[in-house]
C-alpha cells in the first residue's frame, strides 16, 4: 500500500482525510485515487464524498433511475427498481432502491411518512428472490450510514443469494 505524506492546512482538511481514508479502508478497495500533492484541498476536491442531502449532487442510483446510467434490470414497479450490482458479493446480489429519494439517504434516517415504501423495498426484495430462484434462502442488507460503510447515500437494500451464507457476515 502506498503512503502520502500531506500537509494539512487546517482541521477540516484533516477530517476530510480520515473520512476519505475510511472510505477507502472500509470496502477493503480504493474508490478513488489520491494525486501527488502536498496540500489535501485538492485531493478533497477529487474525492468528494457522496451527498448526505436531497439538496446535493445526484447519487448514481438517481442516475440509473433516470436511465442515464445503463443497469441490468431485475424488477422494477411505480416506486421501485432492482438491479445487479456491478460488483457482486454472491452469485445473485442484487440492489434495490426507492425511485424517490424523500430524505431517504439512509435507513437511520427514516421517519414515519417512509413506511409504505419501507415494505415496498422488502416486498421487493422478496420479488427478487423469487425471480432469482433463490427463495428457499437469501439474505437482505442494509448499510446505514459510514460505521456500517454506506457508500451510496440513497436508501438501498443488497439481496444476496446463490451460495451457503455465513454467521457472523462481518
């Protein structure tokens, strides 16, 4: 693993290289390439960390609902789409996303006007197995927030099957 040494200008730059470290460190891959530099404004610029707010930039699944990024389709209904994941955990892993974000960014941040599509999103995920011909076993995750290293800030459930799960996942 290569090392960087920075010099950081202030607090919030050293923040931003601990958040941006953790999100590398955290999926066990890098997301994102650090440039050579000696101050981490820049690397911070190219980094950008995904949004936590409606007011923000559009998540990529905003983008693959509006088919400007191509998916392969699973099941998809008026509040709802499920597609593959480009880098599957299991033979059939599978995300599935509310069509409208709400403030839904993450699960800890669900209020009580999200519990219709809370369902919708497991009755989904249900829809998925079946079609997966994995109903007999599968497991559903939900990463909420950087501990839990959510790495889309756009509600979304992982529908893992096709292989013997394990206990403890992680």
């Amino acid at each position: 693993m290569a090392s960087l040494n920075l010099s950081l200008e202030c607090d919030s730059e050293m923040a931003m290289l601990k958040q941006m470290a953790f999100i590398c460190n955290c999926q066990g891959t890098w997301l994102f390439t650090v440039p050579p530099t000696s101050s981490i404004s820049q690397a911070a610029a190219a980094a950008r960390v995904p949004p936590v707010s409606e007011t923000e930039t559009r998540t990529i699944f905003d983008k693959i609902i509006a088919k400007e990024i191509p998916s392969t389709v699973v099941y998809e209904d008026d509040a709802v789409l499920a597609f593959r994941d480009i880098s599957p955990q299991a033979p059939v892993h599978v995300l599935v996303i509310p069509k409208s974000r709400d403030g839904l960014t993450e699960l800890g941040k669900a209020g009580k006007r999200h519990e219709e599509i809370l369902g919708r999103l497991l009755h989904a995920a249900k829809m998925v197995a079946e079609k997966e011909g994995i109903l007999e076993g599968f497991r559903v995750v939900i990463n909420s927030g950087p501990s839990a290293c959510q790495s889309v800030y756009h509600l979304h459930l992982h529908v893992l099957g096709g292989r013997q799960m394990k206990w403890p996942p992680g």
